[in-house]
C-alpha cells in the first residue's frame, strides 16, 4: 500500500511553471506533463529557452528600429540567463508555487534580470518593494509598461516570460537524470562567496571574448572596429561604463554601436560575478581593450 501511495504521489502533475502557458515547454520537448520528481531548475531553464525561441519568432515590424534592437539584445541576455540556472527560491510556505521578483541572496527573476541589465537596479527594486510575490499582468505599474513598451515587449510577453517557483512547503525528489545545466546550478550553490576585488575585476576583464560582442553587436554587418571600454565596478558590484567603438576604416563613431556593446559587456561581467558568486566588496576600475569584426557576405 504504501509502494502505491508513492508511485501515485509521483505521479501527480505538478502545478504549472508559468501562469499563461502552463507547462507547454516541457510536453512539447518531453511529450508528457512534468511530474513531482521533475528537477525545478530544469522546468524553468527549459521554460525560459521555449518561450526565447518564441519571442523571436513573432513578429516584430509594428516596432521601432531602437525597439527591435533592445528586444533582441534582451532575448539574447535571457537566454544567457537561463543558461546560468540561477533562480530565486521562495524561503516560505505559500500554498503553491508562486512567482518571486527579487529573492533575499539578491536573486533576480528572469522579468527582473532584464529589466536590471537594461536599466539598472532602480525599476527592480521599485517592482519588487510594490509586488514581490505578484504575477505581472497583476502588477499594473506605469513605470513597468513605459520599460516593456520601450524594450519592444507587451506586458502578457512579460507574464508569458515570468516563472513561478515552488515555495518552501513544497516536496522535492531529485530528478534521476539531472543534466549539464542542472549540475552546473548546483556546482553553483555549493561555491563560497569571496568579497570583489580589484584582481577579480581584472580577470574577468582579460576573459571578455571579442567574438561576444561581435555575435551581439555585429551580426550581418561589414566592417571592424576597435573597441576600449572604462568599466567602474562599485563596492555594491554595479557597473558603468564608458564606450568607445572606432570603425578600422573611417573615423565616424556610431552610437547607437557603442551602447550595444555597452549593454553587451555589463552583462558579461553581470554574469560572471553572479556565476563566481562575488560579495559586495572593494569598488575597481579596468580598461579592456579589443577589436571586434563583423559577418562578411
């Protein structure tokens, strides 16, 4: 009897990842609902990269020329996002699974890590003192429309795109095929926190790879250009930077170049201090310097 109540506990479907799909990422990749023994990190990187493909795919002509570029540099910072498997967690019971903006480690939501990688800390924490535990399309924040209209989103993208997490009532049976991404989180998890230095910010600085920035900045375009970036790392570990692309051939500096490969870089090193798992610690400054080459026909 008890052998039956187990496998009956397991098989029962797991409340959805996401309030307005569901759990139609996992069945169209696995061919059958999520059950309870299903690893969390896995449905919700699995979520993320299913809705991505999505997104891209609408289409986006009624939008500006400034919109498309920040919705597709956005997508691609999802995408890295999701890969990271960095996740909030709800640290109380709710009664299911609910979503979260910003948890108590400073973990970001995937709505949350793109509106901070675009315009800072600010929104994010504004959104998350109103509505931590609320679903986007619940939020009816002003300030939240102006972001997603600006970035080339609708507010039910942004709720297609916003996961929810189980909270801490919640069973958990480790899946019995964690994967790559799975055990990478967990690697994660288990690495010390160390205060920022000046030596890290230099590592990550000598680790920057020109052929990222060209894949974010210059796909289908002619040309190289040199690039020297000033980047500020603050003792809170929030960056700044100064940019500056100069063409190899010609001299006209191009703006709108040297804000993507701004947003690009800031979320590179965002990314490796999240990964590393950096504490607030000493502000730094470094300079990369590069040349990065666009996509010949």
């Amino acid at each position: 009897m008890l052998g039956l109540l187990l496998a009956l506990t397991l098989a029962t479907p797991m409340d959805p990842v996401n309030a307005i799909v569901g759990d139609r990422s996992w069945i169209e990749i696995h061919g059958s609902a999520p059950r309870l023994g299903t690893s969390d990190d896995e449905r919700i990187a699995t979520h993320l990269m299913w809705i991505e493909r999505r997104l891209r795919a609408r289409e986006t002509q009624t939008l500006s020329a400034p919109q498309r570029e920040a919705r597709a540099h956005l997508l691609d910072v999802l995408h890295a996002y999701a890969l990271a498997g960095v996740f909030p967690r709800h640290t109380r019971a709710l009664g299911g699974r609910r979503p979260r903006f910003v948890d108590e480690q400073g973990r970001d939501c995937a709505v949350g890590a793109l509106i901070r990688e675009s315009v800072g800390p600010a929104l994010v924490e504004a959104v998350r003192a109103a509505h931590e535990l609320d679903y986007v399309l619940d939020m009816h924040e002003p300030a939240l429309s102006a972001w997603a209209s600006d970035h080339g989103f609708t507010l039910r993208e942004l709720a297609e795109i916003q996961p929810t997490y189980p909270d801490h009532g919640s069973v958990y049976v480790p899946h019995g095929r964690i994967d790559e991404m799975h055990r990478r989180s967990d690697a994660w998890r288990r690495i010390e926190p160390t205060p920022f230095t000046q030596a890290h910010l230099d590592r990550i600085v000598s680790e920057l790879d020109p052929r990222s920035l060209s894949r974010s900045c210059l796909a289908g375009r002619r040309g190289s250009w040199t690039v020297r970036a000033d980047l500020q790392i603050a003792a809170d570990l929030t960056p700044a930077l100064g940019v500056v692309a100069t063409p190899v051939v010609g001299s006209e500096r191009e703006p709108r170049l040297e804000r993507c490969i701004e947003r690009a870089i800031t979320w590179l090193v965002r990314r490796a201090v999240m990964r590393r798992r950096y504490l607030p610690g000493a502000a730094a400054h470094a300079t990369y310097e590069g040349r990065i080459e666009g996509l010949l026909h």
